[in-house]
C-alpha cells in the first residue's frame, strides 16, 4: 500500500471515529433528558406552627382565618376568641363562605336566617357573619377558659358539638400566627402570581378586617407602620393573603418570606433578611409584565 493510500485509510478511520463519538453523545444527551425528572410542582396551601408541629389550611381558608383574627384584633379581643371562631367555621363550612348548608344554613359558620342571625345576604357578608358571631360568643359567660366545644356550643347549638375540637389544635396555631403571638410561624406555598397586584387593594383588605391603618403605597411596595407583635399580625396576614392579592414578598424585623422562594415542592418560610425593618411591614407586589 503506497503512502497516500494509507493516509487516506487513516483519515477515514478517524473521521469514522469521530462521528461513531459524535452519535454516542448525542445518543447520551437524548437519554439523559428523555429520563430527566420534571421539576417538581409546588404543593400549594399555607401552614402554621404552634409547638414545633405544623398544621395546614388551603390558601382560600387561611385569608378566611386572617379575617376572623384581624376583626377579633379590631375588637380588642383575645386570641381564644379567634381561635374558637376559627374552629367552628372550619367545622361548619371548612373555613368556605359557602351560600348553601342544612336547611337555611348560609356562609362561614352555617348561620340561619330563620333563628336571628341576620338576613341570607347579611349572612352571606363574611365580615357581617364573624361579627356576628363574636357578638354572640362575648356574652357567654368565662368563654375563654371554656373548651372550644363548650363555647362553639353555646354559641352555634350544633347538633354535633364534639366535632369543634377536632380543629381547635390547627385554629390555636394560626390563631397565634394571625394574632402576633408567634412570629414568623405562617408560612404559604403557592404557585408564581399571575397578574400584577395592587397596593389600594392591599390596604382595603388590610381596612376591612383592623379597621385604620397607617400603610402607604410606593410603586410595587406597601408599607406598614408597626411594631412587634402587632407587625408580625400584619406581616403574617399578608402571607395568609397573598395567593389573591399578588404579593410575592413579605418582611419584618430581620425576617423575609419570598413567595417564589420554594424548595422542591414547599417554600422555605421566613429566612434572615438584615433589610427587614422592625418598624414596618413591607409588603412587595407582583408589578406589570
């Protein structure tokens, strides 16, 4: 074989080398992302701690139980109340402001138009029904060092009272995170915000359930004048809250949650944040696209 003829040998040979290398790649890359795991959807729904267990709630009930803490706040009463209140209205109706019950049964807690509690559209107003609700659960006497059934029960007269106690474990752990006893202890997993939130919204939700609050709107950014307890009520009611008003971060007093912030299928909650003011809450929006 002269020179010529074997370099050319040679040459093919590689190049039949190169491209037998080029096919085993590309066949690799294929498996690889042929096998390659789906990134992992959130697993939406809020959670709060009390005594280092967590307890769970939908998104649609957890901004139900920030109303029913914000109004008791409103109305300078104790947690207990908000914790009772929470219980039976996820007993009644799930923590759902349902149009429909037994017989003429309407709303959070299931009340009836046919015994006095109001009209069906004054029922079916959820902050007519929790009023509504408190004004009765006051007058009963010592309500704060009564069981929940005991109390739900005097106030509801439920043909299955018991059940109010199931839930009074999960309504005392966001009770506290929604009143400000636990800080940092709420926390919401949800999917990316969809449309760009608005800051009036914020402060009228905010005014709904605490009556006047000192809050401004910067831009994308609402800002809440508080402190302590009372800011981390706040803080916690916008996480409780932002799944329909389009907030993507919340921060106070050296801690932030950031709704986009997720581990795999859960957020990771309240992490350190050295910008965070101890003597307002912000509230950062999803802005325009």
């Amino acid at each position: 074989m002269t020179r010529r003829k074997r370099l050319r040998a040679g040459l093919i040979w590689l190049l039949s080398l190169l491209f037998t290398v080029a096919l085993i790649v590309a066949a690799g890359l294929r498996a690889v992302n042929f096998f390659k795991l789906p990134a992992a959807t959130p697993i939406v729904g809020c959670s709060a701690l009390l005594q280092e267990k967590s307890y769970s709630l939908d998104p649609d009930q957890a901004e139900n139980a920030a109303l029913i803490s914000a109004i008791g706040t409103r109305r300078d009463l104790p947690s207990r109340a908000a914790t009772i209140a929470i219980a039976v209205a996820m007993q009644e109706s799930k923590l759902r402001n349902i149009n429909y019950g037994d017989m003429d049964s309407l709303g959070l807690f299931q009340q009836r138009p046919s015994q006095d509690w109001g009209t069906a559209e004054q029922i079916m107003d959820p902050v007519y029904a929790i009023n509504a609700f408190f004004d009765a659960l006051i007058q009963v006497p010592g309500y704060q060092q009564m069981t929940v059934t005991a109390a739900g029960q005097a106030v509801q007269r439920s043909a299955f009272p018991e059940a109010y106690s199931e839930h009074e474990s999960m309504a005392r752990a966001f009770a506290s995170a929604l009143t400000g006893y636990s800080s940092a202890s709420l926390n919401c997993t949800l999917n990316p915000a969809q449309k760009a939130g608005s800051g009036a919204a914020v402060i009228k939700r905010l005014q709904t359930g605490f009556g006047p609050v000192a809050a401004t709107v910067q831009g994308s950014n609402v800002r809440v004048g508080a402190v302590e307890a009372t800011g981390w009520q706040f803080a916690q009611w916008a996480v409780a809250n932002a799944s329909s008003l389009g907030i993507t971060q919340v921060s106070f007093a050296g801690q932030s949650w950031q709704r986009g912030n997720n581990d795999g299928v859960s957020n990771r909650g309240w992490l350190s944040s050295e910008s965070a003011s101890s003597k307002e809450v912000l509230i950062v929006l999803q802005g325009n696209s």
